[in-house]
C-alpha cells in the first residue's frame, strides 16, 4: 500500500509536517561486527519525549542485512537442546540483532539468522544495537555507543492522529564522545567524522549533514565541529545537537523524521585507546598514517578558513611572518601549570634562536593557535589535550612533551604515538620532571582533580593520602580515576632549564639531519608504495646443447613511471623466477637483475624434464622497497 502524505511546507526552511508518519527502512552493509557496519535508512525517526530513535514498521518497510524483526525469530536449529550460554554483561561489539525484537531475546541463544546467508550468529541480551556511533572510542563493554531504536507498527499508529516533522536532508548520526577535551575531539569525534563523511563522499553520497544523538552541548570547541558543514543548494548547514534540532523542527510533532539517515562510523582512525579495559596504549592494529592526519588537518584548516601563509597576528604582540623561525609555547592557564613560563621561552629563543610565542587555549582562538603551529619549528607544551594540535605542525618539527614529576612518559602516550605515526615526521622528545622539589601538587584539590578533598567538610582519609604521595612513579593504573595518578597529573612545574635544553637539543640536532637527507628519505617513501604490474610475454625454450631452461620476458608496463618515482630512475627492477613441476607443489625460486634467466635443466624439481609432465616458470617483478608484482606463468 502507498501511504499518501499531506506535506506542509514551511516558508524559511525545508522541514515538511506530515499527517501520518512514514514507514521507515534500513539497508545494512558490512562485517559481523558493529564497527564494521554501516545502516542507511528511510524515514529514520526520532521521538523527544521518549529520547529514542524509531522505526516505523509497516507492510512496505524493507529490511536487509538484520534478522527479521516483527515476526518471531526462527527457531534454533542445530543446536535444540543446548542450554544457552550466559549473555555477556554489556555488548561487546558483535553483531547483534535489531530493535523491536526485545521480547523475543533470549540470551545467548543461536538462532539463524538472515544476514550472510542463514549463517548461525549469537543473540545478545544487549541485543538491540545495529551500528556503531563512535568510530573514534575504544569502549570495550561501554554500550552508549551502540545506536539502536524502537519498533512501532505502522498500523497501530494510522489514523491516530499521530504527526512527524520531516527533514529531507541527508543526516549522518553520530555520537560524541568528550566535546570539552580538545583531544577526544580530535581523536574520537573529528577524525572519525571526516574519514567517515570521506567514505560516503567516495561513493558518491555528497552532502550528508551531521546530527550528534548525545547529551552534550556544543561545547567549547564547537568551532572545530562546525566546519562539517554539508552544503544544499545554496544555504550552508551545520551540525545539529538535539536541542537545535528541536528548533528546527515542529514542535508539536510526535516524531521527528530523517527522510535519509545513515548511521555507522569508521572505526579505522583510532590510534590511542584510553586504558578502559588495561591500560592505555597505542591503539591495536591502528592503521590510522600520518598522511591520513594530514589530509584530515588541512579539512580542519580549510574549514576554518585559515590561510596558508603570511601570519599576521598583532595580539601576539608581534608580526610573526613565516619566514622567521619560530617556537610556540603552549601553556595551560587553570591546571598542570609551567610556573617559569617566562624563563623556559627565553631559555628557548636564546638557545636556538628562535622567536617564542606563548599560547594557551584561555588567551588565544583555536584557528589563531593552528594557523600559528602551521609553520612553526617546535612546539612545547606539559602532557595534556592540548597536544593534540601538533597534528597541525608542518613535517620535520619538533614537539617537545614536558610531563609533571612522577609520571613515566613512556606510559602516556597519546602524543608520541601520534608524533610517530608514518607520514607525519614529526620529532618527538618528552622532558620529564625529575625534581620533586621543582613539583606543586594541589591536595587543596577536589579528588577528581587530584586533591584530597570529597566534599565541604571531608578529605581522603590520611593513610590514603600517604599511600598516594608514596606511589612514586605512578604505578600502571586503568582510566580515569586512579588517585595517585591525578594527583601526580595535576601537579604544577618549574622547569629545570639545563635538563630540558639537553633534550631539545637532541630532537633540534634530529631536526637539522633530517632536514639535510629530507629530500633522499622522501623519493623512497615515495618508491615504496608503488607496485610493479605483471610482466609481459613470457616465453620459455629448452636448450639441450647448453642443458638449460632459457626463460624470458617483458618488464611491467609500469616500469616506465616507477623509474620516476625513485628521483631519475635510480633502482633496478628485479625479477623472481620460480620453477615448478607440473603438478608439484614445490618450487625453486631465482632472482634476475635481467628481464631473462637460464636455468639449469637441473633445477626443474628432478620431475618435469624427466618425466615429461612439463615444468611450469613463474616471473614476478620486484620494485623497490621490495614490493612483489603479480606472478605470471
Ligand atoms: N584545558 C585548558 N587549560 C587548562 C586545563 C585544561 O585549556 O589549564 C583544556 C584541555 O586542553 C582540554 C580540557 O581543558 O581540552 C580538559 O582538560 P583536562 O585537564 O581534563 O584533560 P587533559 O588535558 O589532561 O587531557
């Protein structure tokens, strides 16, 4: 049945009331794993009151890549008779079944299901979530970021009077992790955003805008989550949190509708995971490169607007043009101070003659802090999120990490990982206080900001107090809360002058030799990740005068443009020759620097020749960086 809508269009913008609300589908793709997939929706609902997504069901409704829903599951097959194992305490990220199956959940129970072919998957009792809404979190357990709904039957609502704002654009949901931690949302809201925006832009789905299905506000750095703009015609439009959805929309209106709506992030841009489940570390199996970063940090600039070059900054009380070298000292101004921020920016200039710019996130705009790290020759700031913004740097600069006293630097690494991620060749150093005497930690603290005081009238009690001063250096400790750890994190520092200048000096020698072999290390790099096509006309005679096999053969047609690569055609194209007899899964490998090879008749495994089954001849060409082109017989 066509349900026929009455639209009311409103003059200012696009949003459309309807008497009747639209049946809703979804068209899932991807892995068995929530990460993994990706749902696109028709007439994705969202209901204020009841502060859920829902799917309005109807006889036209079409649902792919989830087991049916409305019906009753299919009954366990093989397995009858087993009793179901446990349900897991929280989701752990496997595929799950969709909304509007609740009652029929049965923990743990293994059921066929329609995705990949009747292929056997196991329930979950957190069972409803369908996608993944946090591409950039590490949450293992931690549900919020699984995106789920609730089923209505379409009929149950026709001719109730029941109304929904519609809006036409093309929505991506997301969920934001931390917006007033310039790192989450860098790493966990950002980064995924845009990789995922790419993806969808790839295949052809333009103009996506961005609705954040969180309870946050904009926050503070709203300016970084507005440059995901998508453009319609010819209004701009940003973002939307809940509450700004609501302004837009209807409010006497039962649901708010997505006419399109897509929910899913990539989960491949992580590169630091948080220490929920152990402790924090380098993401596993971060595939995320620097030249990604880079990619991702010119979005952010061009969306900001910042121009390329010509800093022209008069609140800096200076104008710092981009040809004078230049250090920029991130301060902090609330907590985790630099008590002689004054001396440590002399210290700085004077050493390695650079002009210093001190910045804090308090005193400075975020745009005004990237466009001034984007040519900048060192950036120094104490550990925290601050940091995150070295991504912004050019290649070859330096960014010195000054941690408080008591916290080893090789167990906080979010920034080094990121320093050393391939691609973004930067130089990393981190300075360690080694001074308790040159430390000011603040018991007059609340707890959780690494005091001792839990309320008006109450602090730790004594014996804890001196187990944490004690706890020297912090011992490995899971997110976030660990006492000694915020206590320690919270501390303010005199930087000892000599002891840090050694250790920029080191990175700013670094600096200087790779600058002097930037251009060789750059033409391999580029080398490197090309591969040789299959080579060409392979031919093969048997020379009984000589007793050889004589192997010849074209080289890839490529070779022409990976000669270019390698700054004038430098590297020679090897070959790898491997000899096999027919129907012989053994094979002798050989290697030649010539596009043809004689191979001795003894060499055919002792079976083809003699036999008379044949021998078969495989050639590969090998560029440089050793990458393997396809085999040809
Ligand atoms: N922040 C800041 N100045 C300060 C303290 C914090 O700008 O003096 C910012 C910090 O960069 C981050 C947020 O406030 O974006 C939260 O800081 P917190 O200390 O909780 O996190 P951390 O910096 O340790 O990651």
């Amino acid at each position: 049945a066509v349900i026929t809508l009455i639209l009311c269009f409103s003059s200012d913008h696009e949003v459309a009331s309807a008497i009747v609300v639209p049946v809703s589908s979804v068209w899932c793709v991807g892995g068995p794993r929530l990460e993994q997939r990706r749902c696109y929706f028709r007439n994705l609902c969202y209901s204020f009151p009841h502060d859920e997504f829902v799917f309005v069901r109807g006889a036209d409704s079409l649902v792919q890549g989830l087991p049916p829903t409305g019906g009753p599951l299919e009954a366990p097959t093989t397995e009858r008779g087993v009793s179901p194992p446990a349900p897991p305490p929280g989701g752990n990220g496997d595929f799950s079944v969709s909304g509007g199956v609740k009652s029929d959940l049965r923990g743990g129970a293994s059921v066929k299901s329609a995705l990949g072919g009747g292929a056997k998957r196991s329930l979950r009792y957190r069972g409803e979530a369908v996608a993944d809404l946090s591409g950039g979190v590490e949450a293992h357990g931690n549900t919020d970021f699984h995106f789920s709904y609730v089923e209505i039957p379409e009929a149950a609502i026709r001719g109730k009077n029941f109304t929904s704002s519609i809006l036409p654009e093309k929505m991506l949901v997301f969920r934001r992790f931390k917006p007033d931690n310039l790192m989450h949302v860098l790493h966990d809201d950002l980064l995924p955003l845009w990789a995922t925006l790419a993806e969808l832009e790839y295949a052809g789905a333009r103009d996506y805008r961005v609705f954040f299905a969180d309870d946050h506000d904009e926050g503070d750095y709203w300016e970084l989550y507005r440059v995901f703009r998508s453009r319609t015609h010819l209004n701009s439009h940003h973002p939307l949190v809940k509450r700004s959805l609501r302004a837009e929309v209807d409010k006497d209106a039962d649901l708010v509708c997505f006419a399109t709506a897509t929910v899913g992030a990539v989960a491949h841009t992580k590169w630091y995971q948080y220490g929920y489940d152990r402790f924090q570390g380098p993401a596993a199996d971060a595939t995320i490169t620097g030249s990604k970063i880079r990619a991702f940090a010119h979005f952010i600039r061009k969306g900001l607007e910042i121009p390329k070059y010509d800093i022209d900054m008069p609140r800096y009380g200076s104008r710092v043009r981009q040809k004078q070298p230049y250090a920029v000292l991130f301060n902090r101004r609330s907590d985790r101070l630099i008590l002689n921020e004054v001396e440590l920016s002399f210290a700085i200039s004077r050493e390695f003659n650079l002009s210093t710019v001190t910045v804090s996130l308090e005193t400075h705009s975020l745009s005004g802090i990237i466009h001034l790290l984007e040519n900048a020759t060192m950036l120094i700031g104490m550990h925290g999120a601050q940091l995150a913004l070295s991504m912004f740097l050019p290649r070859h600069s330096i960014l010195l990490e000054l941690f408080p006293y008591g916290l080893p630097a090789a167990h906080y690494t979010p920034y080094r990982t990121l320093a050393h991620l391939e691609g973004l060749d930067l130089i990393y150093r981190a300075w360690e206080n080694p001074d308790p005497a040159k430390s000011h930690p603040h018991p007059e603290y609340p707890v959780h900001h690494g005091g001792f005081v839990l309320d008006a009238t109450r602090k730790i009690p004594e014996q804890q107090q001196a187990e944490i001063v004690s706890n020297v250096p912090v011992k490995p400790h899971r997110c976030c809360k660990d006492p000694a750890f915020l206590f320690r994190m919270y501390q303010d520092t005199v930087v000892d002058l000599p002891g840090f200048i050694r250790t920029a000096w080191e990175a700013f020698t670094q600096r200087q030799e790779r600058l002097k072999n930037r251009k060789t290390e750059s033409s391999n790099a580029t080398a490197a990740t090309f591969s040789p096509a299959e080579v060409k006309n392979l031919n093969c005679s048997y020379r009984p005068g000589k007793g050889v096999f004589h192997v010849d053969w074209e080289e890839p047609w490529n070779r022409a443009f990976l000669g270019g690569a390698t700054n004038g055609g430098e590297f020679r194209m090897r070959y790898l020759v491997r000899v096999q007899p027919a129907g012989a899964t053994e094979y002798t490998e050989f290697e030649s620097a010539e596009t043809h090879l004689d191979v001795p008749a003894a060499e055919d495994g002792g079976g083809g020749l003699a036999s008379g089954s044949g021998v078969h001849f495989w050639v590969a060409a090998v560029a440089a960086g050793d990458v393997v082109g396809p085999w040809t017989r």
